[in-house]
C-alpha cells in the first residue's frame, strides 16, 4: 500500500442528509444499495460466496458506517475486492483513504478521473448560480479539491472489463465529470449509473431531503459538460436497463426505469440541462 494519500485542504464533513441516510435496499441477491447522508454506495456481490466488490465511496468522515454495512452484509472482518469508483466528487471518495488504510485493496477508476484522484487536479468550483434549488446554492461549501490516492489507484482495464465483476462491463459517461463511468450487466439489464443520471432532484433540498422519486439529469451544481451529459444519458437509455442504481435517490426499476429514461433521453435539453448557470453554453 502507498501510504502516501491525503484529501484535499477544503475536504470536510457536510451536515446535509436525507431520511434514506442508513438504510440500505437488496435490489438484487448480488446488489446492494445504501445510503450515507445524500449519496449512495454499491456492494455488488452474492453474500453466500463472500466476493463483492464496492462501487464509490460515501460522504466524508462516513468509513465506520460503510465498514459497518459491509460487515453486515458479509460477515465480521471481510473486506472488498477492490472499490471501483464512477468518478472522484467528494461524495463518493469521501471515505475512502480510510478503507484503503483499513482493507489494503486497490481502487480503480476511468484514466481521465485520475488527475482528480491523484492530487494533480481539482474540479471546478460548484456552480452555486445554476439554476435549481437550496443545494445548489449551499454547494459552495462542497469540496472541489483532490484527493490524492497516490500508487493505489489503477485505470480500469481497457477492454471494458470491471475487475472482479466479470459480468458487468464498464462504459464511459463523460459530462458530470471527464472520467465518470456507468456499470452494465448484459444478463438482466443492471445498471449501476453513478451520476450519468438520478432519481432525485439532487439541487432541491426538499426533494433530497424526502427523496421524492423522479428521474433526472446529472447533479447540475457539478456538471461542466452538458453535450457529453446528454450524449452519455442516450447512450444508456439504448442499452435498456431493466434496474438502475443512481449515485443519488431510491434505484428505478422495470417499466417506470425505462419510460422515465426514455423520456429523459429524448428531452434531455428541456428536463436535465440548466437554464443557467456557469457550464451552460
Ligand atoms: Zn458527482
Ligand atoms: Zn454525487
């Protein structure tokens, strides 16, 4: 292990969450969603075999509830594969120089996200004029700034494979972030979305809070690249999941998924990108 890894200097604890924070869903006997606070973690794997592998890692300050959850679920002292990430926001890294520390495994994540995961990039600064609701406006207190993971991050193999998942294969989604990657598995049409697009309006504070269910582009206050966004939602939308699981809101299934994607697809300018704001245009 390089123990060389630190957050960045405005990495914090954020005091927002919502009424799913802690509870976590079996979508499926090998997936299981949870939620810390705001955002949502993957532990993609059958219990009975004790292989999984765990996708994005949770809010700051959030590593005891997630080695928790992980216990739980696969028994005293078990540990992940390796941890796979959509993309390096703080709200899926936030814990995870902890869970290296603690379980010695590597992390892996798209070549383009690795500026921003190896402490050579920041990301731009949230966009608190978009238009949208109260998070919008309170992601200024966000961290943009990188983490540095140092020799234990590793770029995902170029084949499109996911270590560890043989089943699922990676695809690129650019737009809320340049290396931000969804997971597809053909067999049942499972989608592990990252923040390609939600089923919460993440900039409402309202709707973060109750989770109110509705589809939506990716988080605006974050997303620089709106072309790539609604490139990456169609591309998605074609591979027909059956079952999503959204780095934000409840997970989507069956005919409600694909209506609500399809239209999302097919409105994306109208439904997901801002009015205004920094990025647009
Ligand atoms: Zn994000
Ligand atoms: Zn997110």
């Amino acid at each position: 292990m390089d123990k060389n890894m630190n957050y960045g200097d405005d990495y914090k604890m954020i005091p927002a969450s919502s009424i799913n924070s802690g509870q976590g869903i079996e979508v499926l006997p090998d997936l299981y969603c949870y939620t810390v606070q705001i955002v949502n973690i993957v532990l993609a794997g059958d219990p009975n075999t004790g292989d999984f592998v765990l996708i994005d890692a949770g809010m700051p300050e959030s590593a005891e509830d997630i080695i928790g959850v992980v216990e739980s679920r696969f028994g005293e002292g078990s540990k992940p594969k390796a941890i796979i990430l959509t993309h390096g926001h703080f709200d899926h890294v936030g814990a995870i120089i902890e869970l290296i520390e603690r379980w010695q495994v590597p992390v892996y994540a798209h070549p383009a996200e690795l500026p921003y995961l190896k402490g050579e990039m920041s990301y731009p600064e949230p966009d608190t004029t978009v238009e949208g609701g109260m998070v919008a406006k309170m992601s200024k207190l966000f961290p943009n700034e990188p983490v540095q993971l140092g020799e234990n991050v590793h770029t995902l193999p170029e084949d499109g494979s996911v270590p560890h998942l043989p089943e699922f294969r990676w695809i690129h989604t650019p737009g809320h972030s340049p290396g931000h990657v969804s997971l597809f598995r053909e067999k049942d049409g499972a989608l592990i979305a990252g923040d390609a697009f939600v089923t919460v309006r993440q900039e409402y504070l309202y709707e973060v809070l109750t989770q109110e269910q509705e589809i939506s582009g990716p988080p605006r206050y974050l997303t620089t690249d709106w072309v790539a966004a609604k490139q990456s939602v169609q591309t998605l939308q074609q591979l027909n999941p059956t079952v999503a699981i959204t780095g934000h809101g409840v997970p989507m299934v069956g005919e409600a998924l694909q209506n609500n994607l399809k239209m999302l697809a097919d409105k994306f300018d109208d439904m997901a990108k801002p009015d205004y704001g920094k990025y647009v245009n």
